[in-house]
C-alpha cells in the first residue's frame, strides 16, 4: 500500500528508455528513466522532501529509502557514468504528448518520437511506501505523463534494417526452409 500525495513537479530531461507505451512484460507497469541536471535535481528533492515531511513521525525518526533516484555507477554506460537519473513509474498508462502549433496533441508508438536521446519535459508526483514484511519505508516517483521537446543525439544502438542486413542476400523467412535459404545443411534431430 502506497501512501498518496500531491506533491508534483515537472522536469526535462534527456529521455533515456522505458515502457511508455506497453505495460513491462513482467511488472505490468509502465515507466521511463530520465537524465536530469541540476535545477531537475532541485525540484525532484522538493518535492521528496515534502513527501518525508507528511510522513515521517517526528516522534519516531526513520531513515526513508529513496527509490528511482540515483546516480549512475556503471562506467560502460558513460550517458548516465556519474549522472542522476530518475526512474518514474506508474500502474496507468501516461500521456505521451507533443505541441503542434500551440495545441497539445497525444503521440503514438507509430511515430517514434520519444527515442533514447531526445528531452522531454515528465510531470512525476512523489509517494511514500510504509515499511512491509519485504521492503523498508520509502519514497518513489510516478510517472503522470511527458511532453516531447526536441530532438537530441540517439543513445544506443539505432538499428537501420537496410544496413544491418544489406549483406544478407538470402530469401529466408520467404517461405524457404534453412537448408535453403543458407545452403547450409542442418542435421535431423
């Protein structure tokens, strides 16, 4: 159980990757991880410094777990090496908007707008989690939807299929069997 508040802010940030718009195959929720700079940081922190101040007893101090906040410890990613980020999910589907002359128009999956690379604005509210049988008491972030801003340099590997197969001159998955397709022959199990 997750205890409300509405203590919300708006941030942009270097969109980073997530689940904007299918629920993760797994958690069956949707979210999105964002780079953020300084002033991000700022009104993250206010944010979850109001949310402690709703919820920690002052009777009874208690060191609050911050989910979906941190810093990036990983070398091999140098987009996030030494970076904050933010991890903002949600069980609802977020609106993933864009403005076209002056007027807020939702995006689909169909046009590959938010890629890994681009800044978008995220409106996130904080939330504490009590302490359960399986976690400690906390604070986490909700993702209530994003605007697209602008474009930015992709992160990753931005796959062309006419270049990543350019060299593949076969017919295979054209109704060929293996055998046919490579000329290689495959032993009968």
């Amino acid at each position: 159980m997750r205890i409300e508040s509405n203590m919300k802010t708006t941030v942009v940030g270097r969109y980073l990757g997530g689940d904007l718009f299918v629920p993760h195959k797994v958690r069956g929720n949707y979210g999105m991880v964002l780079l953020i700079d300084d002033e991000a940081e700022y009104k993250i922190a206010n944010i979850i410094q109001a949310v402690k101040n709703e919820v920690i007893d002052v009777n009874r101090p208690r060191k609050l777990e911050i989910w979906g906040v941190r810093v990036g410890d990983d070398p091999e990613y140098s987009h996030t090496f030494e970076r904050k980020f933010i991890h903002a999910k949600s069980k609802d589907k977020p609106k993933i908007m864009k403005r076209e002359a002056g007027c807020l128009i939702e995006v689909t999956e169909e046009e590959r707008l938010v890629y890994a690379g681009c800044y978008v604005a995220a409106s996130v509210h904080a939330y504490a989690y009590p302490e359960g049988d399986d976690h400690k008491p906390g604070i986490s972030l909700c993702l209530r939807g994003i605007l697209f801003v602008t474009h930015g340099e992709p992160i990753g590997d931005v796959m062309s299929p006419d270049e990543e197969f350019r060299d593949f001159s076969s017919n295979f998955g054209d109704g060929q069997s293996l055998d046919e397709a490579t000329g290689v022959h495959s032993k009968a199990a």
